[in-house]
C-alpha cells in the first residue's frame, strides 16, 4: 500500500509559490497509546477534530539552483526564525522523503502560528505536522495535477502521521478512526479515515473547553511515553481493551446512549494515564488541579444530571465534552467552578470541527 503514495514521475517545473493551510488539533476518545515502527499505532483510535484550536502554516517554496543533498528550509514560528523545531521537521523530511521526492528540489520557508498557547498541552504536534502535510500535498498537486480529492486527502494523513502519529486524524472532520479494525470500512494503520457509520444527533456539534490546568512543558515526551509500552506489563490487555472500546463506541454514536458514552471517555482518559503510573519509568503527570477538576466535574454531574464529562491527553489539562444543548449552563459552570483551577484562569472554548482548510490569502 506505502508503495501507491510514491510518485512515478514528477516534473519540477514550478519555480517558486506559496500556499497556506489551516489544520486542527484534535481529542481522541479511545486513546492510541503503544506504537511500533515507522509510527505505526498498536490500537485503533478515534478521534474528535476541533474547530479553533488549530495552526496556520505557509510553506513559501522556490527552486534551488543547486540541488544538494540536505534538505533546506528554516521554520518562523510566530513570527521569529525558531531553531529549535528544525531537528523534528527534519527526521520528518527524511522519513518522507521517498514518497516527497521533490523535497531537495526546493528551499522551503515554513511560517506557522498556533491560536492556542504553544506547550498548552494541547496536541500542537497534530495540528502543525499536519498542517505541514497539507501545505507539501498542495505543491506536488501542482507538480501533478490529475491527483483525485481521495488520494489527496488520504496521503496527507500518511504523511502527516510519519511527523506525529495522531496527526493523520487532523487531515480531516468531525470523527476520525486511524488504525485498522474490522468494524471500521478503510480503516488502516497507514493513514486516518472519516467515521462514516450513522452518528445521533446528541453527539453532532460537540462541545469541547480544554481547562489549561499545566502550561509547562511535557514531563515526559510522547515519543517516550509510547515507548514505555513495549515490554508494559499490561500493554496486551490495553490494546484489546482498546480494539473492544472502539467497538462499543461505534454502538454508542449509532444508538445515542450518552451515559454509555461518558462512561467510556472517562474510563479510556484514566486508563491511558493508568498506563503512565505503571511503566518503567513510571509518570504521574495529572497536577493535583486535574483531580480537583475531574472531582468537580463528577459532582455537578450528579446534582444536575448534566451530561458533561472529561477526557485527557498525556498531560495534565482537562477536555471537558459537553452536548451543545448544555454550552450555557456547562460554560457558566467553568467559568464559576473551574476557571480557579486553571493557570491565569485559561481555558479555550472548543467544538467540533471539519479538518484542514486551505486559505486562499495569508492571514
């Protein structure tokens, strides 16, 4: 299959350009956590896609005139020359490069802004590589116009999840599955796929306020995180758990059982950081505010029969996933309860999304 995504033939005819695309985080539900080479996933996931917490990237591309054998580009981010992200992109060129022959046919300038706090802990890695993706699909569809909108897509969540494995769910929206499973038509290890299967109405346009609890950077790296999942005592069981999950979760968006789904999310947030209390090395990376947080939640859960409930990634800020028929009452209840917990009080309002957008002008 990796061999469809290498070009035959690609003539380097276009001398310079630039395009710009906007591509979202996104908040998986069932968790992928365990990976194997070349980023490839142990589990199914499956994921929301965000709508405002995303990157802007503008890959502004000319000819060299010699072509050597580095890759050449450099990275603005947030409008200052940024150094320190070249070692990522460049282990990403050179991991794409056989299916991105052209990339030492051009100096690349790569511009990116996020319109969340950089080291938020929300997935920046998602949202930037793939934005990356996007911008790097734009130029060989220049280079090779007969491409079809499918393979477009379809290769930009290929490459984007060899720079950041849960990147290949942000190429597009509103559920996304990346790894095969047999319930899931197309789903594959290679690439994320939309959730296609019927979804009831109580989960269409959902809510997301993500509770900055930490601000700082990572007390462990995902890439080191994954790794602690080989030889885990209880990585086998985890994966099926996962695998049966994404099962159960198919039923759920078919039938609209939201308790079922509450019941769900939160067991797979607790379960992934579980997985983190009982590596070797072993990490906590909840703050004592996480706790405070999802105790609260519980609470006003049971006063009100709300249907608000939380998920996490690998850190310690908060997803809190809500219907849209709640956003006032749940975000009165943030505001009130929870913004306290928060560093500066910072949260941002989120809600399901539609993936990558190119933009025509540069903002």
């Amino acid at each position: 299959m990796e061999q469809s995504f290498i070009p035959q033939k690609i003539e380097i005819f276009k001398e310079s350009g630039q395009v710009t695309w906007q591509t979202p985080s996104n908040i998986a539900l069932v968790k992928y956590w365990g990976k194997r080479e070349p980023q490839l996933p142990e589990n199914t996931s499956i994921s929301f896609t965000l709508s405002n917490c995303c990157t802007t990237t503008t890959l502004q591309y000319k000819k060299r005139e010699n072509k050597q054998d580095g890759f050449d580009f450099d990275v603005i981010f947030e409008g200052k020359k940024n150094e320190a992200f070249k070692p990522k992109i460049e282990t990403f060129f050179k991991r794409i490069e056989v299916y991105v022959p052209f990339l030492k046919d051009y100096y690349f300038t790569i511009e990116s802004s996020n319109s969340f706090p950089h080291s938020s802990g929300i997935a920046s890695s998602a949202s930037g590589m793939s934005a990356i993706a996007m911008c790097l699909m734009s130029l060989e569809k220049e280079l090779t116009p007969d491409l079809t909108e499918e393979f477009f897509y379809q290769k930009a969540s290929f490459l984007a999840r060899l720079g950041s494995g849960s990147a290949c769910r942000s190429v597009k929206g509103e559920m996304v599955v990346w790894g095969e499973h047999p319930e899931i038509k197309g789903s594959s290890d290679l690439y994320g796929v939309e959730f296609l299967d019927e979804v009831a109405p109580v989960f269409k346009n959902y809510q997301d306020t993500i509770l900055l609890v930490d601000k700082g950077e990572k007390q462990v790296s995902s890439t080191v995180g994954h790794g602690l999942m080989h030889g885990h005592p209880f990585a086998t069981q985890r994966f099926a758990q996962a695998q049966e999950n994404i099962s159960s979760i198919k039923n759920i968006f078919t039938t609209g059982e939201i308790d079922a789904f509450i019941t769900l999310v939160e067991s797979e947030a607790l379960t992934l950081h579980a997985m983190m209390m009982t590596s070797q090395p072993y990490f906590i990376l909840m703050k004592p505010n996480t706790l405070e947080v999802i105790n609260k939640v519980w609470k006003y859960r049971k006063d009100t029969d709300s249907k608000l409930c939380f998920t996490l990634d690998a850190g310690a800020n908060v997803h809190l996933l809500y219907p849209e028929a709640e956003k006032e009452t749940v975000q009165q209840f943030i505001s009130k309860e929870l913004a306290v917990f928060c560093k500066n009080g910072e949260f941002i309002h989120d809600q399901v999304g539609m993936g990558a957008k190119m933009l025509v002008d540069k903002p």
